[in-house]
C-alpha cells in the first residue's frame, strides 16, 4: 500500500509515487491492456465516486463468469489488467474482467478505503459502488451470478476482504494478496499502526464473527478464499495472512488445521477443506518477497504477468493460482452460495406474463408515510421513483404460477420489463431493485396502500439496470427470489429504488405482455 523502495511511507507522501507510477505506465508494452478497457459510466447511484472500466473478451458467450480485480495504491485499472495476468486467462477460460478504479479524490493515494466504515460496509460507499459495477455488468453480459469472483493487491486485497463479508450473496470466491482481514480497522490511525505495521492479533472466532456481522442475515456459505503474502512484506505485515487464514476457515468452519500443507513453486501452501472435502480456503507464503502481486513474465502455460512497482518476479503466477482454486480453468466444481442448477430433461422454461388486474404502483413520502395508490396505471403505467408531487413510487407486478408442475424446482428466472415513459434518470441516485413475495404483498392482491411498506418474502433478489427505450431484463435472480416462485399460486414483484430519491426523476413501465418473468425449472 505504500512505495517499496521507502518503508512504512505516510499516507501522504505515496501522492508523490503515483505520479512516478503513472509515468512507469508509459512504457511500451502497457498501451495494448490500456486500449483494451473500456470505461463503462451510467452503472448506478455510484456513491463510493469510483470508476468502472471493463475487459471484455471478443465474442464471450453469456452464462460466462465475472472477476473484479481492485489495484493497490498508486496504481490504475489500467495498470492492473495484462500486468498482473488477468486479461490472459480472460481470453483462455473465458471471463469478463472488471476493474474499478479509485480516484484521487477519494484518496490522494488513489487507494481504497478499506478502513473507512462507510465505504467497506455491505450497501454503502465504495462496496456499493462496486456492487453496482457488478449488476450493470450482469445485466449487459448476461453473466453467470453462481461464477462471480473478486481480487485484489495491498488496499484493494484488503476491499476484497471486506465484499467478501459484505456480499456472500454476490462472491463465489476471492484472492486477497498482500491484504488484510475484513474489519481490521475502522479509521486510518488504527489501518496504518494496528493493522498494517504491529498487526491486530484476534482468535479466530473473534475475526469469523467479523465477517458474519457483516451480512447477520446471511444463512448460506461464505466464499472461498485464496490468500498471498510474501514472508519479507516491509508495508502490510506479513502476520496477517495467518489473520486472514484464521478468519476465513472460521467463517467457512474448516478449522485451522490444514488438510494439505505442500510447496507449489518452491513456497509454502497449505489448503483447508470443508467436512465434504471441498477446499475453502488455501494460503501461500511467498518466501523473501516484498510488497506485491506475485508475477512470473513469460508465455509458458502457466506464467503471466509483467514485473513493475509493486508486481514483482517471483516465478510464480498468482492470478493462474487463484483461478485454478475458483475452479475458473475448469479442472475442478467451485461450490458457490448462489446455486443455479440448469434445468433437466425433466425441466423447462415457462414465460409468465403480467396479470394487469392484480399490479399497479403505490406512492407514499420518503419515511414512508402517507401512501397512496397511483391513479395512472391504466393510461400511463407502472410508476416507479419519484414523482412531481415529490412522492416515492414503487409498483407492483403479479404473476400466475399455476403452469409450474406440482413439485417443480425453479432453477433461473429473470425479469423483463418495458419502458413507456419517464422523466430525468432516477438512477443517478439509486438502484432499481426487485423484491418478491410468494403469494400478495398486502392483504388483497389488489394494489393497496399496504403494499408499499410490506414484508418481502425475499427482498432485492434482482436489479434493474438504466434503460431510456425498448426493454430492459434484470439480473438472475437470487436463491431467495428462486424459492419464492412456487408451483400453484401467484407471485408478487415489488419494483422500486433501493432509497429515497432527492429530486424529480422517474419512469412509467409498460404492463401485460410488456412485462414478463421467465422462468427455468426442473421436476
């Protein structure tokens, strides 16, 4: 996190660096990965105020998985993308990769700020802001949710941490080099002293609980983790990758004995399974390396990578090692927290259509407070955001199950929606999210004031990306939402933004056959 040829750097003094790093990023070499991005704008509220550049292999199918990759300090998404080796197992094992990109104006350093509470925390600042690079991604790519991973170097190794335990939901697995436990800090004094240079020392219940406070609600299992650090790391100290390694095999209950302890490239490993053998987490002790990601220039099968600040020849490929153990190269199953079997011969896949006497759209006040329901649905249609007369809409869709086979297992959905009419772009400030209910929202199925505030049986277990014209599809929904669509009955959407909008912005979506949820299954 701080330049290497300097020792424990202040904060401050890495804005001098990131200028040498920039200029390191005029080498030739570099302007083939730089003209391979592309900036992507428009994804969501973007309250962490970062930005959103994609490698996107050319013809990659849909179904395909998705890694987000965070720089370290100093550096750009620019100079993380063919320098660390991911765009080369993009184009061989067929993934998008996205990379976030702090500015300066968040952090001097244009580090992420993993110590700050209302940037790592699940739905807030900088996570969020990733989440929302994700959806867009998902929603332009047709992504497989089940196969989403994130790494990262130094602070971006330490975000990856904290998405980690913030989006259990989101993440198959992640890579974290050179970083630090989720939570270790709450304030820059505490990162750089505590964490980084004496290095916090918690049980490893203490650290486990860290993470299941990150997400309390969250049942399912945590993502698996790949975890480097060399042994002679002069900014992060090197004690906590046995921090990190005492965190994740709590969360993922694999105890703190290793199942495999081998030397792969002449380092030190170590692999710990789950009581089904599977394993969750693996650490490597880079011997002798400083501060970086590991690398390993070359073209052999294996290698990747180009040696630089902060990336450094140690003859051995990080990102190939990390996703081999995401299972990226299809040696071996991932487990995932977000199964999404395909259907079998058994199965199928049903389109269910909206039923216009059973939607509508409530509006209420920002705290909720004096709903109503819209009057507009039959001319105009289904409100959502907030209107002229300064009130919150949400709408509500409804959909016929019955043609599901009795004892079918819904495996996929998604929704589509229209676009009628609108006016600003409501998703400057906000997500457009689904939530579902199986069964009705308020004591009727006909809209009613109580549905604006009700319980969701699963809340936002999809979203909706920007869209001005033509049709819109949302993200694969979550095992929640899948579990909420039940064979015989009726299922409710409520569609809405994710909080309150400040300012007149809002669209009308079409109804009927303008709004359709299809459906995959197996008997």
């Amino acid at each position: 996190m701080h330049v290497r040829s300097v020792p424990r750097l202040c904060w401050a003094a890495l804005t001098l660096l990131a200028v040498l790093a920039g200029l390191l990023g005029l080498q030739p070499g570099r302007a083939t990965a730089a003209a391979s991005l592309t900036q992507v704008t428009g994804f969501g509220s973007n309250p962490g105020n970062l930005l959103m550049y994609r490698y996107v292999p050319t013809g990659l199918a849909s179904g395909r998985p998705l890694v987000v990759a965070l720089h370290g300090c100093t550096q750009s998404a620019a100079a993380f993308d063919d320098e660390t080796g991911w765009t080369r197992w993009a184009e061989q094992w067929g993934f998008a990769l996205l990379l976030p990109q702090q500015q300066s104006a968040n952090n001097s350093s244009s580090c992420f700020n993993w110590y700050q509470s209302g940037d790592f925390s699940r739905d807030q600042g900088e996570a969020l802001s990733i989440r929302q690079m994700i959806d867009r991604t998902k929603a332009d790519l047709g992504t497989d949710a089940a196969r989403v991973y994130v790494t990262g170097l130094s602070a971006g190794g330490a975000m990856t941490a904290a998405l980690l335990a913030d989006y259990p939901d989101v993440f198959a697995g992640g890579g974290v080099v050179a970083g630090l436990p989720a939570r270790c800090a709450t304030s820059q004094t505490q990162a750089s002293v505590d964490c980084m240079t004496t290095g916090r020392n918690l049980t490893p219940a203490q650290w486990g609980d860290l993470v299941r406070g990150s997400y309390p609600s969250w049942t399912g299992p945590w993502p698996k983790v790949s975890i480097w650090h060399g042994s002679s790391d002069y900014v992060v100290k090197s004690t906590n990758l046995t921090e990190l390694m005492e965190q994740w095999t709590d969360a993922n209950g694999t105890g703190q004995t290793p199942t495999v302890s081998d030397t792969v490239g002449g380092y030190p490993h170590a692999v710990y399974t789950d009581a089904g053998g599977q394993a969750r987490v693996e650490t490597y002790s880079l011997t002798g390396m400083g501060h970086g990601q590991p690398v390993d220039p070359g073209t052999g099968p294996e290698q990747c990578g180009t040696a630089g600040a902060y990336l450094l020849d140690v003859n051995i490929c990080a990102s190939y090692r990390i996703g081999k153990f995401w299972g990226l190269d299809g040696s071996s199953p991932t487990p995932t927290p977000t199964p999404s079997p395909s259907p079998s011969s058994g199965g199928g896949t049903l389109t269910l259509t909206d039923d216009t006497t059973r939607d509508g759209y409530v509006k209420a006040n920002a705290d909720g407070s004096a709903p109503a329901v819209g009057t507009l649905a039959g001319s105009l249609g289904l409100a959502v955001g907030r209107g002229t007369d300064g009130k919150q809409n949400r709408s509500l869709l409804s959909f016929d199950t019955t043609a599901l086979p009795a004892g079918a297992v819904v495996t996929a959905a998604r929704l589509t929606v229209s676009y009628g009419s609108g006016s600003g772009n409501p998703w400057n400030e906000g997500q457009l999210t689904v939530d579902a209910r199986t069964g009705c929202f308020g004591t009727t199925c006909t809209t009613g004031t109580d549905d604006y505030a009700a319980t969701a049986d699963a809340p936002a277990v999809a979203t909706l990306a920007a869209f001005t014209t033509g049709t819109r599809t949302s993200t694969d929904f979550s095992p929640a939402g899948l579990a909420a669509i039940t064979p015989g009955g009726t299922l409710q959407l409520r569609l809405g933004f994710d909080h309150a909008l400040t300012s007149t912005a809002y669209l009308f979506l079409q109804r009927g056959a303008n709004a359709t949820l299809t459906v995959e299954y197996r008997s």
